[in-house]
C-alpha cells in the first residue's frame, strides 16, 4: 500500500474513533533496531520505495546488504549490517508485523476493548515462495520443481497434502481441542407455521403491483398472523414510497429501546413511526450494500436457531445493480430472503426518469440460489408472494427477487376464473411461472409473450391481431426464470418438478413467439 495511502486510512479510522495500531515489523529485527546503527537501519528500510524494498527482496542473499549501504551510510549501519550474515540478514529484512504470529496474539490481547480497534499489518505477499514481492504474483503459478523445494522446507510431503498432525505432539493435541471447542450440536429445526395458498382479498380496482405490495403485508398480518409474526421488513429510506406504511403503522420500527413518538398527537401524519422493540421494520439509511448486508444476516438465523424468519426488503429497482455483489454473497452464504425492486422498468407514474431501470431482469434470472418474479396483476402479486414467502427460513429454500411498477392495471384483462377449481388451475400455473391468457387452439398463428406492467399492450395487440383475421394466442409470463428452468429440463439439461413449459407452449403448435417486455432485450 502506497506510504500516502496508508497514513489517509489510519487518518480515516482515527477522526472515526478507532483505535489503529500498526505492526510493521516483527520482533526479530526490532530487537536489531535498538542496536548501534538500528535506528538508521529502520529509517533507511522505511524510506526506501515499495518498489525498492519489493526489488531486495528478488535479490539474491549476498546482494542484500549492498543494496542497505547506499552512499552515506553511517559506520554504524555499515557494522551492523555486516555483522550478520547474508542469509541472516536477508531473513530479518522479511520479518514484518503481520508474519509474526505471536507479536500479533500479544496485539490482540492488549487492545482497549471499549472501542472498534483495526490493525495494520505489514506482511510480504507470497512470504517464503520463490514468488514473493515479484509484482506480478498475483497470477503467478509455481513449477513442480518449487512447490517440492518448498514442501521439504516446511517438512510437509507433497503426495499426502492433508496429513494431519501426530494426535500424540502438541500440535495435535491443540488441533483436538480446538475441534471440540468448535463441535456445533445440530439445529433441529422447527415444523414452521403453515402459510395459506391465498388470501381472500378481492382485487378489482385498476392498481399497480408497487400498491399491492403494501396491501398484501396488511393481509398477510390478519389472514396469517402466525406466520407475519416472522416477517421483518426492511429499506433504505423508501419505506413509505414503496408502500410499507401500512404495515409500519401494524407492526412498528424496530429499535433497541423504546423511544417516545413525538407526533403520535399530529391528527394530519397518516404513517405512525413508532418505534419499539417489538417492531418488525428495520429503516437503514441511503445504503443500499447495508441494506443486503443485513438481509443476508436476517436470512440466515434459520440454520442457527432452526426456526423460520422472512426477511423483505425494499429498494428502488435501479439500485439492486449497486448492492448486486454483496447480495449474491449473502446468498451463497445461505441467507435467505425476499428482495423488491420497485418501482422498475420505464414504465413508471410520476417519479419520472430518474428511476428506471431495464437490466434488472437478467439479474435476476442469472443469480443462483434466486426465484425471479415479475407479476403484472395483483391477484398473481399475492400467490406469488406466498409462494416465495413459502421457501424462505426453511432447510433447502430459496431467495426471490421481486420486480414491481407504479403502473396501476385494469385487473379485468387478467380474466380471472370465477370457478374454484379453475382459479385454483391458474393459481397453481402462475406459481409455476406463467398461464395462458387466450388459447387460440390448433388455429394460433403466432404467441404473444408478456411480462409484468406490459401485459395491457400485449392483450390489446392480440385483439388487433384477431380483427386481422390473425389468431394470436397470449401468454402471461410471472416468472420467466421458473418458465426457462422448465424449458431446460424439457431438453434435460437439468432437473425440474415443472412442466409449465408445455403448457405455455405446446409441441403441436409451432407458431412464432413474441416477447415483450419492460427491460432490456438482452435478457
């Protein structure tokens, strides 16, 4: 790290409150710097260049201490350093901070406890392997020849590289019981509460699935409250503009303490912010990373107290790009969760242009681990949901990520069965990714495919169509990720319970597929 570098960052964490400690060197030398001529030894090392240092480090034993004396070295410097030997002193100009493992147990054992503390250790990248300092070791990759040579001089053998330490040396015996200081007992985990397949909400006025959001938590709340009681909430400062409210006024904000609300006597406020620590909303500030961070936490206490938790969090859909990485980690990492992108695409109400986003839906189908949904209409919204909220907190679940719009939709275009056993047909084929919304038969000469806020432009150009004298058959597509797995084990490429593939698109009807979309076609 360049020296400029170094003393910004321990600049940054001091006017923060830490306590910074820097290890730079190792005992070993140290012990040389407080002899006659060390104290020029240590300014001459500190002085040199990286580059430099780096450079003595690639030279060879006997180079070493003609590259130390340069022009105007003391006699001092110049005794001491040949007092030591060429193999001697080229082990001491390696002893930095960061390789002295007990120089770094002492650290840790000595530091304020009553404050965040970071330490700045030295260390030499590649120590001991005939790469090290070499500026391009980051890619490096030693011959057979050398990783032999160093195998023997740490007495390991090459051909048995997991042998492990005599149970009867004290290595072995540390190794033993540090295992049984780790040993876990395994989580049982609990049956959890059953969540319904629907709620009895009746969705006929035009609204956008951003709306329905808010007013299916609600729901959820009176219909479920067993399983409400383990969801939690969170956002970065957008809880009231992605349609939380209602349910913050239910359930309140979570804080460590309770605080007092100061505006629980404003007859005008319509969202109550009490905070409690009851609450089941957690509000972050403009920080989406954090906002990942923390539901990959939440999402992961299932494989530690074995009982389900729900995490969903809110952001602005152009965001998720920003927070991408460390949500995929959190993963990985077996966090899982439900994470809302809304409002999304360019099909947006009055927020305008400045959050529109077109390449989230790739994302989506492109993260492991993640069930990508973008439903168009509210009565799909809710079963969806349910369904996600379903494999979220239990062994062998997944993460959903959620694609919504301000864009209120005439729900009638979704023509939703009447008859219990059709409405449970759709129900059933909108969680399995997608339903057929006009059937055109052996006649279709073309399909048209739609996702979430386009789906009106979809229908209304079907209907066109068939004044044409054109049979267009429409699709209504609620996940396109769950629709492709599908189609990949039609071609067995990978396993899946799901034959909604060959619903949507029958093998005895080859007609052309139109796709349309509020993204980017890339996806």
């Amino acid at each position: 790290v360049p020296d400029v570098q170094i003393h910004r960052l321990h600049g940054m964490f001091e006017a923060a409150g830490w306590q910074v400690i820097t290890l730079k060197w190792g005992r070993r030398i140290t012990r040389l710097f407080q002899q006659a001529g060390g104290a020029e030894l240590q300014e001459r090392l500190e002085s040199m260049p990286n580059e430099e240092y780096q450079r003595m480090l690639r030279a060879p034993d006997a180079e070493v201490a003609d590259r130390i004396l340069v022009d105007g070295a003391s006699d001092a410097l110049r005794g001491l350093v040949r007092s030591l030997s060429d193999r001697d002193l080229a082990q001491a100009i390696r002893d930095l901070g960061g390789h002295d493992l007990d120089l770094l147990v002492d650290t840790y054992r000595s530091i304020d406890d009553t404050r965040p503390t970071v330490v700045f250790a030295y260390t030499i990248k590649g120590r001991g392997l005939p790469i090290e300092g070499h500026p391009a070791n980051h890619s490096a990759l030693l011959t057979e020849a050398q990783m032999d040579a160093y195998a023997a001089s740490i007495g390991v053998d090459r051909s048995d590289p997991w042998r492990t330490f005599d149970p009867d040396t004290a290595a072995g015996e540390l190794c033993r019981v540090t295992a049984d200081a780790l040993r876990r007992t395994p989580v049982l985990h609990q049956k959890p509460d059953a969540l319904p397949t629907s709620l009895d909400r009746n969705h006929k006025a035009p609204i956008s699935t951003q709306a329905v959001l808010g007013r299916f938590l609600v729901d959820v709340k009176r219909a479920a409250p067993a399983a409400a009681a383990r969801v939690v909430t969170c956002s970065p400062d957008v809880a009231s503009s992605t349609n939380l409210g209602g349910w913050i006024n239910k359930t309140g904000v979570w804080s460590v303490e309770e605080r007092r609300d100061w505006f629980d006597d404003d007859a005008e406020r319509i969202l109550k912010w009490s905070e409690v620590t009851s609450g089941q909303h957690i509000e972050l500030g403009i920080a989406e990373v954090n906002l990942v961070g923390l539901l990959g936490e939440l999402g992961a206490t299932w494989s530690r107290w074995g009982e389900r938790l729900i995490p969903i969090a809110t952001l602005y859909d152009p965001f998720v790009a920003r927070a991408l990485e460390p949500w995929s980690y959190g993963i990985y990492s077996g966090g899982q969760s439900i994470l809302v992108g809304t409002p999304s695409g360019v099909t947006l109400a009055p927020e305008g242009g400045a959050h529109q986003s077109i390449t989230t839906p790739s994302i989506g189908l492109e993260q492991p681990g993640c069930v990508a949904w973008e439903p168009a209409f509210a009565q799909d919204l809710e079963w969806c949901l349910l369904e996600a909220m379903n494999h979220v907190g239990v062994p062998g679940g997944t993460s959903a990520y959620f694609r919504l719009s301000t864009r209120p939709l005439d729900q009638t275009i979704s023509r939703l069965p009447e008859d219990d056993v059709l409405r449970e047909r759709r129900r059933r084929h909108v969680v399995a990714g997608g339903y057929r919304l006009v059937d055109a038969g052996p006649r279709e000469e073309v399909t048209l495919v739609g996702v979430g806020a386009m789906m009106p432009e979809v229908v209304a150009a079907a209907e066109r169509l068939r004044e044409q004298g054109v049979e267009a058959g429409v699709v209504c597509l609620t996940s396109p990720d769950l629709v492709y797995r599908s189609y990949r084990a039609r071609g067995r490429l990978e396993p899946s319970a799901s034959s909604i593939c060959d619903v949507l698109f029958p093998a005895d009807r080859p007609a052309p597929i139109v796709t349309v979309m509020d993204g980017h076609p890339h996806t």
